[in-house]
C-alpha cells in the first residue's frame, strides 16, 4: 500500500548549507501531523519542496500514489495541496472575501474573454461563488469581516484568513507554517479548535510548529527534524520527553 | 470647433492608451516604458494597408493591427516574468529605443524620418467616415469601447487576480492560480488597446511618423496615469484629458511657439515631480 504522501531521500543544497539531506518520511491521512525541529532545520524547505516552490536536488515526493515531482505550485494545488506562509502573504489592499475568493478553483471570467464577451454569465457565477468563499470565511469565524480590508484586520484574525484561503483552495491536505505563532492565548486557543475542526471534517494537515504546548495538544504524530534530516517520529509525549531531542531543540540549555 | 473636436478626438485615443499602459503599469505592476511603441506599430500596420494597391477595408486592417499588437505586447512583456521590478523598466527602455530605430530606419516599410502621409479616412462597412464631427466619434467609439471592456475585466474575477498578483505573486500561485497566465492575459488585453488606439491614430491623422511613437510619448503615457490616477478607470480617463488640454492652453498665452513646446515638456516634468511627491495616487486613482 502506498503512503498517503511520501517523501522520499529530498537533499537541496543553498550554495553551501546543506538545507535537506537524505530526508525521508510519510504522513498518513487524516491525521494532524507536527513537524518539530531548530530554527534552520529545514521546515519550511521542506514545505517549498512539497509544494512545488523549490525543486529539491534529489528526491521524490508522491501524493496519493502521485508523483509530484517538477510540478509548479498551482498545478499541486489542483492535485489537493495547498500550503501557507510564515509570514501569511495576505493581499492586504484586498477584502478578507477577495482574499478567498481568489482561491476558489475553476472560476468563470479569470480570464479576458470572458469577463468581455460573457458579462451577465460572469457576474451570475461569481453569486454562489460568494456563497462558498463566505462559508469559508464563516468557518474560521470571520464571516463578519468579510468587507474589511487586510489591513485592517488584527494579526490573528490575518492568521484565520491564510486558513480560509486554504480552505477554498478545496485542498484535502493542508500544510500550515507556524499557524500558532506570535498569538495570544485565547487566540491560540482559537486556532487549536479550528485544526482540531478541520481534522474532524475529513482533512489531513502538515503543520510546522514551535509551540511545544501545541504540539502536544493537537499533533496526532511529530516528526523531528534536525540539519534537514528526519532524526525521530513519533506520539508528541514521547518526542517531547526525549532528553536528547530536548538537547538538540534547544541548544543544550536544558 | 474643429479645434475641440480635435482635441477630444486626440484624448479619446490617449485615453485608449492609457488604460494599456495602467493596466500593465498601474494593475499589474509591469512597469512598461514601451506602450508607444506597440501604439506605433498598430499605427502603422492600419497606414501600410490603407494605402496598399489593393486598400483593406478599414475594420479589417484594425483587426490585424489589433492581433500583431497583441502578439507584440506579449512578447515584449514576457520578460518581466524572469527579470523583475527595476530591471525590467531598463529591458523595455530598450525595447523603446529599437522601435524607435526601426520606424525611423526602415525607410521601406514606415517612411522612416519623414513618416508615412497620406493615409486615407477609414470607412465603415462601405461607408467613407469625411468630416471632422464623424473621425470624433469614432475615436470616441473606441474610447468608449476599451472603457467598457476595462470596466468589465476589472469588476471580474480576472480584475481580482491582476490586483493579487501585483501584491504578492507567490501567494497567487499558492492560491492555485497561474500567475503567467494571467500576465500574457493582461499583456494581451493591453496591447489590443494599444492596436485599437494606434490604427485610429493612423486614419485620423492622415499623416505618422517616429516623433509620436518615441520614448518621449512613453514617457507622456506614463505621466498621464501618474496624472489621472493609476489603476482605476476614472483615472485613465482623467489623465489624458487634463494633459493633453495643456498644449492648447499654452497655445492661447501669448509666448513663442519655439518657447510653447520646451515649456510644455517642462510643465509634464514638474507635474510628474509633483504627483509623486504630494500625490502619488494621482487625482482620481489609488496609491501606487
């Protein structure tokens, strides 16, 4: 039987630092699965390498039995992956509904002709189409900003966004880079419940996270990584309780 | 009168240019120093088969003007998806620049230096457009339509995802979206406004040469977006209606026609100078 999505002996190098070395894992569906490690470590590498932003030097990633290799981003989109940015990349002169709906696959009128010659279709579909980007915005508890701009949204309500740009995407596997980070603590709270959500509605996520407090709470499997390289996987208890992962993660402090 | 007609004339095809050039400059952020360019060569195509043995019909020599400006804009656009931002404005400054060399040099097919007179007025389906009052409509008519068609795009889905990749091209792509998809689309659009402009131009005027496809007529083009606003419609419209009144004004003070035109150049840099300064967002457009 083949993984869910497998990674498979990636290796990239930046000029001399060896982001990704022999780095091989699997993570299976439905499951909400941490990615733990150092600053550098190679998290967020490993996320442009799955997602199609980075063509790693070697190695193969397959999703669902499918390859993804040489793929560009979008064209994995479609495949059922989406992904977000440590440093969210909202479209902050746009609304929190353009945001989404920018995301919403297959639309009519994405292109010139038919904006042009097809009018009164193209305004008719972009109405349910509305529909759906509101629902997602309701999902993450925004539905009320709709109409404001990014920038006039606090951080973690931007944060809630890049979710529901995810989830407009209609991608099943969601990877998340540091959704967690820079809350506070009924944020935070906020974001756990809308993963643990997401878990329970049929998606898998791939989450990047330093918070060991969340890790514990959410993740189902932590995978370790350590100079690009999968040092340990295994239940968030086990991992955490590990003195010689604890050394490594923070530099021998303990 | 024939005085005004012309000036609105004139305006409504700036206008048809500067919605090019703010969608390229202004919603995209390609920032193109070359849209005279693709306005001349739709200029002259629509003259070169005007004035052929056999005369095109006027809409049909439109149209080819029209694909060849889309092709162009297209390829003189690619670049600025390898080389990007600053560099890119020094890739179409050279773009700019051969055109120039080559309507000014290839004497054959342009008329080089001494341009290309005699282009006769355009007919619609049979129908030879003569007085001042029918070549006013139908720049008009093109202007009207390249708004209509610029109004449409925008309120569209498309209009959306132009306005997403000009803030942030790799979330576009995260967003399952093609970011050179939508740039060749945007290029397309644009050029066809620039063709649609330019074959006007050629059937107006009667008479083209290099002078008003140059890189100062670039340059003009980019300080009426300035000007008008950038990215929005009413902005295109403004910008070219406003600027192109000022050599007329210049042209009622009592000053020497030799002074007229430096001063008029030294009017369009101060103005540049002083939007970008006090308000970059232009009169009626959004900041840049």
């Amino acid at each position: 039987m083949t993984a869910y999505l497998q990674a498979e002996g990636l290796d990239h190098h930046f000029g001399g630092l060896h982001a990704l070395q022999d780095c091989t894992f699997d993570i299976e569906p439905g499951r909400i699965t941490c990615l733990v490690g150092p600053n550098g470590a190679g998290k967020t590498t490993i996320f442009n390498a799955i997602t199609g932003f980075l063509r790693p030097d070697e190695g193969h990633v397959t999703f669902r039995g499918r390859s993804l290799d040489g793929l560009r981003p979008q064209a994995i989109v479609h495949a059922g992956i989406a992904r977000s940015f440590q440093n969210l990349r909202l479209f902050t002169e746009l609304t929190a509904l353009d945001n989404v709906m920018v995301a919403l696959p297959r639309q009519f009128a994405e292109e010139p002709l038919g904006a042009i010659f097809r009018p009164l279709h193209a305004a008719r579909s972009q109405r349910p189409r509305r529909d759906d980007a509101m629902q997602a915005l309701h999902h993450v508890g925004l539905a009320d900003r709709a109409r404001d701009t990014v920038r006039n949204l606090s951080y973690g309500e931007q944060k809630l966004l890049t979710v529901a740009r995810l989830l407009a995407t209609g991608a099943e596997l969601l990877l998340l880079d540091e959704p967690a980070s820079g809350l506070s603590a009924g944020a935070l709270d906020a974001v756990m419940a809308l993963l643990r959500r997401l878990q329970s509605e049929g998606k898998t996520l791939l989450v990047v996270e330093h918070n060991t407090r969340v890790v514990q709470q959410i993740a189902d499997e932590v995978l370790f990584l350590h100079q690009g390289h999968l040092i340990a996987r295994g239940p968030p208890a086990q991992i955490i309780a590990d003195p010689a992962l604890a050394e490594i993660y923070f530099g021998g402090a303990l | 009168m024939d005085f005004l007609l012309s000036y609105l004339a004139l305006a409504s095809i700036y206008v048809m240019l500067g919605l090019s050039t703010n969608l390229l400059v202004g919603i995209v952020g390609i920032f193109s120093v070359s849209q005279a360019a693709v306005f001349g060569v739709g200029a002259y195509i629509v003259g070169h088969f005007l004035m052929a043995a056999a005369p095109m019909p006027f809409l049909a020599a439109l149209a080819i003007a029209m694909l060849c400006c889309i092709t162009l804009n297209i390829l003189v656009t690619l670049p600025s998806l390898r080389v990007s931002g600053d560099y890119f404005v020094v890739t179409s400054f050279g773009i700019q620049l051969l055109a120039t060399a080559v309507f000014t040099n290839w004497t054959a097919g342009t008329g080089g230096a001494s341009g290309m007179p005699g282009i006769p007025p355009p007919d619609l389906f049979g129908y030879q457009l003569q007085s001042t009052w029918q070549l006013m409509a139908l720049c008009m008519a093109g202007m009207l339509l390249a708004c209509l068609c610029f109004w449409l795009v925008m309120r569209a889905p498309f209009g959306r995802l132009l306005r997403a990749i000009r803030e942030d091209e790799r979330a576009v792509a995260a967003a399952g979206k093609s970011v050179l998809r939508a740039k060749v689309s945007a290029a397309a659009l644009a050029g066809a406004f620039a063709g649609l402009a330019g074959g006007i131009y050629a059937t107006f005027l009667s008479f083209i040469d290099p002078s008003s496809f140059d890189l100062d007529a670039s340059i003009l083009l980019l300080t009426m977006v300035v000007v008008g606003g950038a990215r929005t419609l009413a902005g295109s419209i403004a910008g070219p209606f406003l600027l192109l009144a000022l050599p007329q004004i210049l042209t009622l003070l009592d000053i020497p026609t030799t002074f007229a035109a430096t001063a008029r150049q030294l009017i369009y840099g101060l103005l540049l100078i002083a939007f970008m300064l006090f308000r970059p967002q232009g009169l009626l457009g959004e900041r840049l």
